[in-house]
C-alpha cells in the first residue's frame, strides 16, 4: 500500500469510530510508531500528537534507560476533532 492509500485506511479508521452506528466508545486512537524520522512524520501529518512532550519524559515514564532510547514513540488522534 503506498503513502496515499495509509492515509486513505487511517481516515477510514478515523471516521469510523465516529459514526453514528459505532458503539464502541472510543475517543481515542493510540499507537505505538517506530521511533524513526519517515513513519513519526507520517502519523504527525496525520493529526497525531506524542503522548510525552519528550523522549526523555516517555523513558521515564516507561522505565527505559535513557541511554538505550525508545524503539517506539506513544501517539494518539483525539476522535472529538472530527465532530
């Protein structure tokens, strides 16, 4: 699947769980992105936003040496934009 059709299938995500004949109580979407420069600018331009204002503050939270650094950064869409 190329770039256009990921951003196709997470706009059909997107609005999906907002539809009205969804009942899952959903109001957010959260991933875990490889911590690389192409898939994190991909899910920012996406409408993503990181859970920890820095690497630093998500090793901490997430008990990870800092010196080892995150493999993954934590993101989340919040679905009430789209309403």
């Amino acid at each position: 699947m190329g770039e256009a059709g990921s951003y196709k299938l997470l706009d059909y995500i997107k609005h999906w769980f907002v539809d009205p004949n969804n009942k899952t109580g959903c109001r957010y979407l959260v991933i875990d992105a490889d911590n690389q420069p192409v898939p994190l600018a991909f899910y920012e331009a996406n409408g993503f936003k990181y859970m920890f204002s820095s690497e630093l503050q998500e090793c901490e939270y997430r008990n990870i040496d800092k010196s080892i650094g995150l493999k993954t950064r934590m993101m989340y869409f919040d679905l009430m934009l789209l309403n």
